[in-house]
C-alpha cells in the first residue's frame, strides 16, 4: 500500500500527537497520507442521516482508511466511507474495543504490515433502515452495528408491530427494537440480553428493549428477510412518538403508524486484518478485560 487517508477522532486524540506521528512516518516511507478530523462535516441534506466523515474528501486511489479513535468512531467511519469501498483499520484509542486491530502501542509494526502488503481483508454485513409514512417514503440511512427503535422522550412503554417479508411475527410492549448485525452483537443487543454473533456470519438479530412482557427472547433471521417494524397506538394518546437510530448517532423521528423497514444493505464495510486472531480469542480476552 502507498496510499492512506486517516479519520481521526480529536476527542481521543486531542493535541494530533498520535496522527502526526502516524503522518510523518508514512511520509518518511514515501507513502502518502491525507488526515480528516472526524466531526467536522455536516449534514448530507434532509433525506439522509446525519453523517461525520465527508466522503469526498477522500483522495482518489487511496488504498487504506486508517481510523483513529475507539469502536464508535470506527463504526461512524465505516457507515460514512461504505459508498468508496475502501478496506478500514483501526487504530483504538480509547478503552475497550472490538473492532480496532491494533493500539498506539502497535501501530507503527502494523504499518509495516501495511506497506509492505501483509494484511487479509474481512467483511462484515451492514443494515439499510427505510422510514415510511404511510406510503410516503421519508428518509433512510444505513448501519454497521445496528438499527434501534426506542422512545422519543419520557419513560412510556411503546407497542412495536413487527414484521418479517410482509408476514406478522410478533408484537412487543417495550422500550424499544434492537435489529443487530452480527458485528453490532457484541454492543448494545448484546446488554439487552442478545446473543453474541461470530462476525463473519451474515444474519439479523432482533432483541426488544426492557420488554414489559414474558417475551424477552431474541430472534435470529437470515440476512435475505425484510423486515417491518411498525410504531403502535398508544394506551393514553392516539399518536405516540419515538426514534429510529442508526448506530447510535443518526437518527430520524417517527410517529404513531410509521414503518422502518430493515433489510442487508447492499454495501458491506471490508476491515483490514495483520492478525490472525479468531474471533473467540479476541472475545475471551476483551471479557476478560471489563
């Protein structure tokens, strides 16, 4: 590889020390690297989530994403650069994380590997969440670990009708509906009571939110399903309100009758691997770590 681009995360990086010196000794290779401080960008326009990463400031040919910070801004990066295909690594700069390959302690032995081509790309399935209003369609946006919907404001038990190829499955009285990718298993489904998910498979999973019922089980759905879930009446007003969330950040608001409808998107985000680590040993040793 030659050619890098970094997005990093001034939060977790706050004077560049770790970007510069990641800059400069791409530079003293003869590699060239551009840098992009994450947050910066706006919005992409009313039918779109808000996004942190402006895509075309991404030089043309760039080989690498080098993504500095801690999972959040790894997944934020990830949904922002989908459309250009470029393979991301990670570099964690905060505490416990699953998607970074490597720490500031490693990064320049990781660099190494990625100059000199020693490196295995993995991919990992992301969701695609449509919002309709009847039969008006009204925004959408796309998610690397998951898709919730939950309560807009106060402390309210909401009714979620959901629905699988257009077939009904299931009704929950809950906080909230997790759909997960198996990567987002490990987040936030997974202190919901979800189950963890080997990354490289390909599947939904759907876990309701403090559910107000017996029916606290996940549901696990082949990635070729769709599925619907729709906003419910309320017990003390006709039209409730709530929030559809993409990976935590993005968000779009619903009311009473909306739908979301869920499906693989058609975009995968690619990781860049130099280890060869499997999934259960990465797993058994962040466990171990919180």
């Amino acid at each position: 590889m030659d050619k890098f681009f970094i997005i990093t995360n001034r939060a977790k990086d706050k004077d560049l020390q770790v970007t510069s010196t990641i800059v400069e000794y791409l530079q003293e290779q003869g590699k060239s690297c551009a840098t992009y401080e994450i947050g910066s960008s706006g919005n992409d326009g009313n039918q779109q989530a808000q996004g942190y990463t402006n895509p075309s400031m991404i030089p043309e040919g760039t080989e690498c994403i080098l993504v500095l910070g801690g999972d959040g801004t790894m997944i934020r990066a990830a949904r922002d650069v989908a459309g250009r295909g470029i393979p991301l690594f990670g570099v964690n700069l905060g505490t416990l994380g699953y998607l970074a390959e490597v720490d500031r302690n490693s990064v320049f032995h990781a660099l190494d590997h990625l100059m000199d081509d020693r490196y295995t790309t993995e991919r990992r399935m992301m969701l695609q969440g449509r919002v309709f209003r009847g039969k008006n369609f009204i925004g959408e946006s796309i998610a690397l670990n998951d898709i919730v919907i939950a309560r807009k404001s106060g402390l309210k038990v909401l009714q979620f009708d959901n629905y699988v190829n257009g077939d009904y499955l299931n009704t929950y009285r809950a906080d909230g509906v997790i759909l997960a990718t198996p990567t987002g298993s490990t987040g936030y489904s997974l202190s919901a009571g979800g189950p963890i998910v080997s990354p490289q498979a390909s599947l939904f999973v759907m876990t309701p939110l403090a559910p107000h019922s017996l029916n606290k089980r996940s549901v696990i759905l082949p990635p070729e399903d769709v599925i619907s879930v729709q906003l419910g009446p309320g017990r003390e007003v006709d039209q409730e309100e709530a929030m559809v969330y993409f990976d935590g950040d993005a968000k779009l608001p619903l009311v009473t009758g909306d739908r979301v409808e869920i499906s693989r998107a058609v975009l995968d985000t690619v990781f860049i691997k130099i280890h060869h680590s499997s999934f259960l040993e990465v797993l058994r040793r962040k466990m171990t770590d919180l």
